[in-house]
C-alpha cells in the first residue's frame, strides 16, 4: 500500500492562500440594536414563562442554553444556574446564563415533555 502524499499537496497551494486572517476582536453590536434583539428574543421561543422551549429530555437543556450566541456580540454563553420552578401553573426549567465575552445575561425557559420525542 503506498503512503498518501498529504505534504507535498500543501507545496502546490500559493503561499498568499496561507497567510493568516487578520485578528478581528469581536465587538458588540450598537446599543440600540443589541436592545431591539433581546426584545425580539423575549418574544421568541424560550423568552418567556408563556413560551418555553419544549425539550425531550433535560439533558438537551444548557447545551441548548450554551450553544445559543449571546444576543450582543455572538460570544458563547455559559449556565449561571439551572433551576426547576413553578411559574405560571406550569413546571420549567429556568437557565440563566451571561455571555463570556461581554457578560450580557439572558434567561431561558424551557419544558421537559417527553411526547416531544414521538
Ligand atoms: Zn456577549
């Protein structure tokens, strides 16, 4: 069997494709706009106790949370707390998370119901 020849493939790439992405920081949205998106987001699945987000299994719940961008400037979230309450007669799991890059907060309600699944 003979050896795939990965390196000398690179030889054949112009050096000007290679050379690396000026460093961009990422930066927060105007605060207006940032204002206007968490609005929309309380309106959205998930913003509110009237409008969780349905779930299979509570074990989707803060990789769902954390996989979700920050609504400021699209850095990861990251789960404060994960809280099982009673709000508005029904039973949610409440996540609250910031923002590691910006530190904006938000909060998740989300509703463990196992029918989802079939
Ligand atoms: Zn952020």
């Amino acid at each position: 069997m003979r050896a795939v020849p990965v390196v000398s493939s690179l030889r054949n790439v112009s050096p000007r494709k290679l050379e690396p992405i000026p460093y961009r920081p990422r930066q927060p949205l105007p605060s207006q706009l940032a204002q206007a998106r968490e609005r929309l987001a309380r309106i959205e699945a998930g913003g509110s106790p009237s409008r969780p987000i349905d779930v299979e299994s509570a074990s989707q719940i803060e990789v769902r949370a954390e996989s979700t961008p920050c609504l400021r400037c699209q850095g990861p979230n990251r789960v404060d707390e994960h809280a099982a309450e009673k709000l508005q007669g029904r039973a949610l799991r409440v996540v609250r998370v910031h923002c590691h890059h910006c530190g904006a907060r938000r909060v998740f309600y989300f509703r463990v119901s196992p029918a989802v699944a079939v």
